[in-house]
C-alpha cells in the first residue's frame, strides 16, 4: 500500500510505503508497483498510531448501553430525571445509569430514585465506581430486606438503596452477560487506537480467555494487555493479548494488611509479573511505596493515576523507577470538582504531567474510560491546556506541548513510557492518518479527525 504526500510524524510531506506489516520506505516521490492500493494524505498528517494505557473495556461496553447521570451529558437534577424517564420509558428489565456526581443533584437514595422511576429495577453508579444506588424495585429484584444479610447500607435499620465496594457480591447477584465489544472496538479504532490495557483490577482467568477467544474470532481491532488480580500470576500470553501487572486496587479507607500485600507483591514477582497500583491520594501513594521499598520494584511496576504527587514523593516514584500511568482528561472532566473537594495544600500536585517528567518520572497516557471520556485526542487538548470545565486553569507548570501529549499514546503495550520512536524504514506499520495537517491541530487536538488507522499494516479503520 503506498500513502502519498503524507506529513511524516511532525515532519516534511513524503509518500510512504506499507508492506509486510511495516513501513517498507519513505521517499519524496515513490511509484506505485503493479496494483498496489495507493491512498492521497493531501498532507494530512501520518502519526505513530495510539495505545490507551489505562482502560476497563467491558465496563466501557456497558457504560455505551447506559444512561449517562452525570456531566458533562447531565449537569442537574432535571436533566438527570428527564434521562431517566426517558430511558426508562423505553424496554424493560434492569435499568443502569452511570458516571453520577453529587454536583448533580446532591447524594442519591432509594427513594429519591423511586420518585423517578419505580417501575422497573433502576440502579445507578457513582462517577467513582465505588458506589451504586438501587430504587426499591432492584433491590426486591435482589431479594434485599431491612433484615437481611447483605453488603448494601442500612440506616437505623432500613435499607438507604447504597452499596459501597462489593462490586463482586454483585456480579453473583445480577444476570451474567458480557456486552459485546466489537462496536467499541471499531469506534477506538476510528480515533487511531491500535492497543489498550485493560486495568480491571477483577479480571481472572475466565477474562482472559474471553479477551482471548474475541481476539481469535478477529471482534478486537486493537491489541490487548489484560491486567488482573493474583489468579493471573500463572497464566501465560495468548495471541494478541498479553497477561499484564497485578492489579491493586488500593482505598485509603480500607487499606490492605501491609504484610499480606506485600507477600502478594513478592508473588507475583516471583512469576515474572508486575504489579500496578490504583493510588488517588497521597495516603495510598505513601502506602504503596512503604510496600514497595519492602518487596523492591520490578522493572514496569506501575502506579495507575498517582493523582496526588507532591515533589517528595514524584522524587521516590524516579528513584523507584515506577512508571506513572496518568489520566490528562480527568483535569477537563473533573477539574471544578477537585477545586472544590481536594486539600488546598495538594491542588498543586493533582494529575501533573510536565513537573513529573522533569522529576524524572516515566509517564504514560490514557482515558481510564467509563470512568473519563474514551477520546484520546481530546485527553491530549486537556493535558496542552489543563483547564477544568469551567475554564479554571489546573496546574499551570503541569502543560505539555502537543507532540509531548501525543506521545503519552503512542508507547507500546508492555513499554508505556517509551513513546514511539520517529517514523522510519522497518518500524511497524502501526499508524494513524489525520484529515489536516499537524500545525492546523496543535491548539485543538480534540477535533482531530482520523482519515486511517493501520494496525502492523492492516487497516483497522477508514473513514
Ligand atoms: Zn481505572
């Protein structure tokens, strides 16, 4: 395949050749061989495709069949209940909300959900994913009782409709169905993915044969890197999709016993694994490295987030050489939220980005999608401009240049904070074609729009 007058990777307008799922040359002027498929670039720029570092797919699968209950779609009380009725108006059977926040309409119960929808089991999940609420149909759907013997929260007796962090008690509880994930797949692509890292942090042996067996039926576009819990410690590589890290999902609330985690640690380095770690406050970052200076640090350890990072700390991450897995979108997202919810003195460390590298940290990018918006470039414009929804500007020392935000994406599954290497002769052809130039996109990287995707030479997407 021969793309003509393509801006190579920042670079001057070349044609460029694909064969044998790598770039096979790059001149000024290259001549079409035989019937060789020849595409016109016009001088759109061709990038080293995308990997989204830090992602829940199933979860992202189920959220786009999901009434979205919280910003930037919904912003108050009304809009929340008019997307509820709507939806609720339409089929039957369980009814799932997702991404709420309190600056909607303030904490939610059961019987403020009654009075929106009570005809059908309706439960709803807090932006954090920590929390859900039920109205009274999904938990008589449940078999809850005031009486009864279950994880969900009682107050003075009664049932409030909450249920914190039992997530796994659920899924034993609720219908079993794993949502399709072909359309995801293909709308990734069309925004030049070519890689993801799944981080659920549950993801067992039955998960990765299922990834694995997607990846066989040709449903995935993208190669996958499938993090999990200790049962991955002895599962090995399948095609396209690699075993990843042992994930720990740390809350500050109910930290782990500190030598059991350890001891967890150790094993899974024994297997030749490594380990991440979801840390969103200081608390669970000082935690983790406690753990870490016990047990030491396999090369590609990782700390999801890091969403507190004083200077102290950014220091022991680069002595640690722990990678940083980081989220620029949730500054765009969550940004006012965070203004007014973190401790004054850590505003300043929150989700950086340029002072973490110049600490020498190795970082990496990604959306953490459900939980933040799935759009890559648009994870980019936040990381150039880091302004919270309101416009308020987070973290004024922690932009980056838009080349250094697109090569947050662009580092391979198992190396995340190397980004890719400048296009040439014998690289993978894992590529993505843009419809403009680069310099029409610097300044708004979040309207960029991908003409092709090229996964190790085969297009996986065309718009
Ligand atoms: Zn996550």
């Amino acid at each position: 395949m021969l793309i003509r007058r393509a801006e190579l990777h920042f670079g001057p307008v070349v044609d460029l050749r694909i064969a044998d799922g790598r770039i096979a040359a790059i001149g000024a002027r290259l001549h079409a061989q035989g019937d060789e498929t020849v595409i016109d670039a016009d001088g759109g720029a061709l990038l080293p495709a995308l990997r989204d570092h830090h992602i829940h797919l199933q979860a992202l699968a189920a959220a786009r069949a999901s009434v979205a209950c919280g910003p930037p779609q919904v912003q108050d009380e009304a809009a929340l209940v008019a997307a509820l009725r709507a939806a609720a108006a339409q089929g039957e059977g369980w009814l799932r909300g997702v991404g709420y926040h309190e600056t909607v309409a303030g904490p939610l119960d059961r019987a403020r959900l009654d009075r929106v929808v009570a005809s059908r089991p309706l439960r709803i999940q807090q932006r954090s994913g920590r929390l859900w609420i039920f109205n009274s149909a999904a938990l008589a759907a449940l078999g809850a009782r005031d009486d009864g013997d279950d994880p969900f929260e009682r107050v003075d007796g009664r049932l409030t409709g909450r249920l914190y962090d039992a997530d796994d008690w659920l899924r034993t509880r609720l219908p079993r169905a794993r949502p399709a994930l072909q359309a995801l797949s293909h709308a990734l692509a069309a925004r030049g993915v070519v890689g993801l890292t799944d981080t659920t942090h549950t993801n067992g042996p039955d998960d990765l044969a299922h990834f694995a067996a997607l990846q066989a039926r040709g449903e995935l576009l993208q190669a996958l890197c499938v993090m999990g819990d200790a049962r991955l410690d002895a599962e090995a590589d399948r095609p396209g999709v690699a075993r990843g890290a042992h994930k720990f999902h740390l809350h500050e609330h109910a930290l782990p016993d500190f030598e059991a985690l350890c001891a967890a640690i150790r094993r899974s380095h024994a297997h030749g694994r490594n380990v991440a770690f979801h840390c969103v406050t200081r608390t669970e970052l000082v935690y983790v490295l406690g753990a870490l200076a016990e047990t030491g640090t396999r090369g590609g350890d990782r700390i999801e987030h890091a969403a507190v990072a004083p200077p102290e700390l950014a220091a022991e991450l680069a002595r640690r050489r722990l990678w940083v897995v980081t989220q620029p979108n949730f500054v765009a997202e969550r940004g006012d939220a965070y203004l007014a919810e973190v401790e004054p003195q850590d505003r300043a460390w929150l989700y950086r980005l340029r002072g973490l590298q110049a600490a020498g940290v190795a970082l990496a990018g990604s959306t953490d999608a459900p939980f933040g918006d799935a759009d890559p470039w648009r994870a980019m414009q936040a990381a150039c401009e880091r302004r919270t929804p309101r416009g308020a500007l987070l973290g004024a020392d922690e932009t980056l240049t838009p080349e250094a935000a697109h090569a947050l994406f662009t580092g391979a599954l198992r190396t995340p904070t190397r980004p890719a290497p400048p296009l040439a002769v014998g690289a993978p052809a894992d590529l993505c074609l843009l419809a403009t130039p680069w310099a029409a996109l610097r300044t708004r990287l979040g309207a960029a729009r991908v003409r092709m995707t090229w996964r190790a030479g085969v297009p996986v997407w065309a718009g």
